[in-house]
C-alpha cells in the first residue's frame, strides 16, 4: 500500500497552483507547524522564467496549510488529487507582502467594515476540452459524445466538497462551461482554484487536455471568468436589489457597482493579467470591452444578470451582477481581492450608480464615448499594465512593494512571449493553462 501524499499549495501571481507535497498522514501537524516557502519564487513567470525580484536568494517564509481548504477528488483510473490550500506569513506570523490570500482576506474585511455586508460568490468557468470531436455547440450529441468525462467531472467536483450547478456545451469550439453554487468570497476563490485543476486531472484521465487559457484562436471565442457577485447581510438576507433604485441596485449594490466599474480599468492586468488576454477583451466577443454596466448585455464589463421570478421574495434572493473582464491566468485570490477592494470604495465613497448603458459602445466615437462618462477597458497588456502602475489608488490596496513585484513579474512574462507570434503565444498559454 503506497503511503496517500498531500500538497501544500497556493494559487501564485502566475495564476498557477504550486507547493510542496508531503504525508496525509502529517496534515495536522503541518497545519501548526507551517512549510518552508522561498520569497523569490511569487516571480517565477507561467513560463518557469524569474522576474527581477526585491528578495534574491534571501529569506524564508512560512506556507500555512488550512484544513479547511484540502480539496480531496477521486479521478478515473488516476491516484486521488489531494491539495490544501493556505496562507503564507513571515517568520514573524504576519501575513506575507506577496500572499495572494491575504490579500483578499483584507479586501473581504474591509467590505464588510464598509458596508456590513458579505459578498457572496459564484465562479463560472469556461475551457476548451481538446482531443474529442464536440459537436456542435449546446448540442445533445456534443454533451453526450463526452458525458463519461462530464458525469467523472461533476462527481469530482462533489467528492472534493464542491456544489456543481451546471455543466454545458458552449459555443466556441470543443468549449464548455462550468459553473459552481454561490459562497462566501474566500471559499469561492479556493473552489475556484481547486476546481481547474480537478478539470485538468479528470480531462487527462479519459486522454483529453482541458485549457483554462484566456484565448486559444484568435478567429475564434475565448474562455471567459465570470464572477458572479452578490451581497448579503449579517441575518443571511439579500441586499442587492430595490426596485426603486438605479438598475433595479440597492443602495449598497449601486455604490459598489459604482467603485468597480470607476476601478475596472485600472485592475484589468489583475484580473485579465497575461500577454494574450486582451485578445480575448475586445468588442463583439460577449466578453467585456468597457467598464459599462448593462442589464443582460453579455458584452458588459458588469452585467446585471436576469432572474426567472416576479415574486419580489425570490427577485431579492437572485438578483446579481457579473464581472466578465477576468480570466483564468489571474489568481482566483488576487482577482476577487481587487474585485471587492473596488465594492468596497464605492461603498465607503457612497458613489452614485451610473445610469446602464445599452447599445454597442464600440460604434461610438471617442468623444461620444467621453459623453458618457464610461472608459474603454485597456486594449493591450502593456497599457493595463500602465495603467495598473500609474494607480496609486490600487497600490494602496495591497501591502506596499506589492503592485511593483506584480509589475515586474508580468513585464518579465511579457518580454518572453513577445518573441513569439501573436499564435504562438495563445498555443503556449493554451499548454499551460
Ligand atoms: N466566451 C465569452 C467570454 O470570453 C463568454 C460567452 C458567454 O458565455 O456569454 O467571456
Ligand atoms: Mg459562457
């Protein structure tokens, strides 16, 4: 009998999942005594590059796994996939500058100081499953031709202490969709990270590759991140909708939505944050091109999502926005910590909800576009990242040195996937995601 192994991990700048692994049998004991993690290595790049990084080969900081967040799937014919998630801390106990966690944990905390309110989250995935003939798109044929795969990924995903909701044939080609039940922000983030790599596991047991990656083709659709958000109060009831209010938003809501779309540009390189993802955020793609809010518009940077009741009881409980502007190169933790950093100032700020907007903003002019006080989203990588670093709004979100390390990190990513072709980076991206 071979001796069950679990991995101590976080979700890094990169976007991916790494650690250190050690016995199940010694997850107690690591839960106190923490694990050895290297300082310089939240700049090792998608790519297994190292950015430029403030820490050299200096320092230690310590990995605090959380049993609450082990993640546990059994996968077809494959060994068990077993992950616990944590925080990282100096050798002081404090949370570490680069800990992604952290940083949402002070983004979750200072929503809640501002509004008294919980965010809750639902996370909906899409990927491309490659190695199989599809079908069409939301086709029967395409849904059965991979049920085994399909009913193995569900079963997972419950296994691992997950509430699937939904899986579905999308549009693009061999692209799917997954989405999960609403949590809390934190536990949403960890599903959230757990769950692609449950994906990628129960894919490659039946011989397939599932791609998280923000864009595969360019002629083609892209893999969209769509955050569903929600707020709700200490009793557990709903706070978002008034059917007085602006979009049918609640005070709080509105002020948020508000914080986020005045925000969007500025984090877009946090939630859409690699050399290809701006392919993907372009107009006409039903992803998100502008920090526009907009009722049912799947080209929105923030759409107000339809509920499927008139009983004002049950409108309260669904109604929600989505943030569309992310992908799956951004940390779960980082993208949701920006996400609710945003909420939070409009919230502190009671900002006024703008007024949705309808229409192809795209077939404005620029000054038409100016009239309506609503901001295209970065068009390229380079530019969200200008932008990122000419906020110090956002660097004040995070612990100082934070948005420069981040910076550094994703112009090194950069600069190695600018000597490939425009094809060739979405293939690599598509290999590593
Ligand atoms: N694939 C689109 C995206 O990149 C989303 C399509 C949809 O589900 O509305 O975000
Ligand atoms: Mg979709």
């Amino acid at each position: 009998m071979s001796e069950p192994l679990v991995m101590a991990c976080l979700s890094d700048v990169a976007g991916l999942v790494r650690g250190k692994g050690f016995a199940l049998a010694d997850l107690d004991k690591r839960c106190r005594s923490g694990i050895g993690w290297t300082p310089t290595n939240v700049q090792i790049t998608c790519f297994d590059g190292i950015a430029p990084s403030p820490f050299g080969s200096e320092g230690d900081v310590i990995l605090w796994p959380d049993a609450d967040a082990l993640f546990e799937a059994d996968i077809p014919g494959a060994p068990t996939l077993r992950m616990v998630l944590g925080d990282v801390t100096d050798r002081t106990g404090a949370a570490w500058t680069c800990c992604l966690r952290s940083h949402l944990r002070a983004a979750i905390e200072r929503l809640e100081a501002a509004s008294g309110l919980e965010a809750r989250i639902a996370f909906e995935h899409e990927f491309m499953l490659i190695g199989q003939g599809a079908g069409p798109a939301f086709s029967l044929s395409g849904f059965y031709g991979v049920q085994d795969f399909s009913q193995a990924l569900i079963a997972a995903l419950k296994n691992a202490g997950m509430e699937p909701d939904s899986l579905l044939r999308e549009y693009g080609p061999s692209q799917f969709e997954v989405t999960l039940a609403p949590k809390p922000a934190l536990r949403a983030a960890d599903e959230a990270i757990a769950l692609r790599e449950i994906t990628r596991a129960v894919a490659s047991s039946f011989g397939y590759r599932a791609s998280f990656a923000p864009i595969l083709d360019a002629d083609s659709v892209g893999n969209g991140v769509h955050v569903h958000l929600s707020l709700w109060d200490r009793q557990g009831q709903p706070r978002m909708f008034d059917p007085d209010g602006i979009a049918g938003l609640s005070q709080e809501a509105g002020a948020a939505a508000a914080g986020i779309l005045r925000h969007m540009p500025d984090f877009a390189a946090l939630s859409a944050p690699s050399a290809v993802s701006f392919i993907r955020l372009q107009p006409h793609r039903w992803s998100a091109a502008f920090a526009n809010l907009a009722i049912q518009d799947r080209e929105a940077g923030l759409r107000i999502c339809p509920v499927n009741t008139t009983d004002p009881d049950r409108v309260a409980q669904q109604y929600h926005y989505e943030y569309r502007a992310a992908d799956a190169a951004a940390s779960p933790w980082l993208l949701l910590a920006s996400l609710l950093h945003a909420a939070a100032s409009g919230v502190e700020e009671s900002l006024t909800c703008p007024s949705p907007s309808s229409g192809d903003l795209s077939l404005l002019s620029e000054d038409e576009l100016a009239a309506t006080g609503i901001s295209p989203l970065p068009r390229t990588p380079e530019a969200a990242l200008e932008r990122l670093e000419s906020s110090q709004v956002l660097s004040g979100w995070f612990p100082d040195g934070f948005i420069q390390i981040y910076i550094d990190h994703k112009r090194h990513e950069f600069a190695a996937s600018q000597v490939q072709s425009p094809e060739e980076a979405m293939q690599s991206y598509a290999s590593i995601y």
